[in-house]
C-alpha cells in the first residue's frame, strides 16, 4: 500500500516539476552555439563540470562552449543540487593549484577554490558550480 502511496504521489507531482523547467525558454541565439574550430585552443588537459547553480535555462551549455574554445576539456553540464548559489565556485579536486589558477584566469573570477579531495580519483580536475553572479563571466559580459 505504501509503495501505492509513493508512486502515486510521485506522479501526480510530476507535471508540476516538469512544468518548472519546461516553461523557461532557450534563446534561439543559444541553440546555435557550436565550438569554433579556428578559435578552439588546443587542449590543455584540464577536465572541467560544470553545474548550474541559477536555474537560468542554457548558462551552463553556453559556458561549456566557452571554455572549449579556451583549450578545456568538459566532461559534463548538468544543474546543481539548488539553485540558490549567490556566486561562482570553483571546486578542485585534485592537489594541483595552477589547474584551479588556470580556470579562474580564464573565467575572470578571484583564484580562491574549493579544495575537494574527498575522492582522488574523481573523473574531473575542476567542478564549476554557476552562480547568480554568471553575467560577470566573459561569455556573458555585455562586451562579447
């Protein structure tokens, strides 16, 4: 009876969370970014996630293309546990400080990370959680 209970409510609920992220719409601008293979940088090792922590449709994809044409390697774009983060983090998860300088460097924001070592074989050098602050970081500044 329990497992009825679980299941139903789950589905009821859903139409309203899928509502949530349908609703807000993709500028067309957007759905056309592609990595600029004249402009793309070669690669400099450093794999890079990105999770978006506004809840804006399309930042993290497009900072994905950024940071591709930069020389980076991105192995995932996904959101973050909320998104309620105030400003961009930077998380390391390895113990080499130039990677975590390089990213920064390359976004515009202060070198200051997060240091997670909790796995030492984490499938990522660098986590970059998005925060509402993302219009300072270059490919959304006014200017580009």
């Amino acid at each position: 009876m329990l497992i009825g209970i679980f299941a139903y409510s789950t589905w009821v609920d859903r139409p309203a969370r899928i509502r949530e992220f349908t609703e807000v719409g993709i500028p067309d601008k957007m759905l056309d970014l592609q990595v600029n293979k004249e402009q793309q940088q070669e690669s400099m090792g450093i794999v890079v996630r990105i999770l978006n922590g506004n809840g804006v449709s399309g930042v993290a994809y497009k900072l994905r293309e950024y940071l591709l044409n930069q020389g980076f390697d991105v192995s995932e774009t996904t959101n973050a546990d909320h998104f309620n983060y105030e400003k961009t983090i930077v998380y390391l998860h390895t113990s080499n400080y130039s990677i975590s300088n390089k990213v920064s460097e390359k976004l515009g924001i202060d070198n200051n990370p997060v240091l997670d070592d909790r796995a030492p074989d984490y499938p990522c050098d660098v986590t970059i959680v998005m925060g509402k602050d993302y219009k300072q970081l270059p490919p959304f500044r006014k200017n580009n």
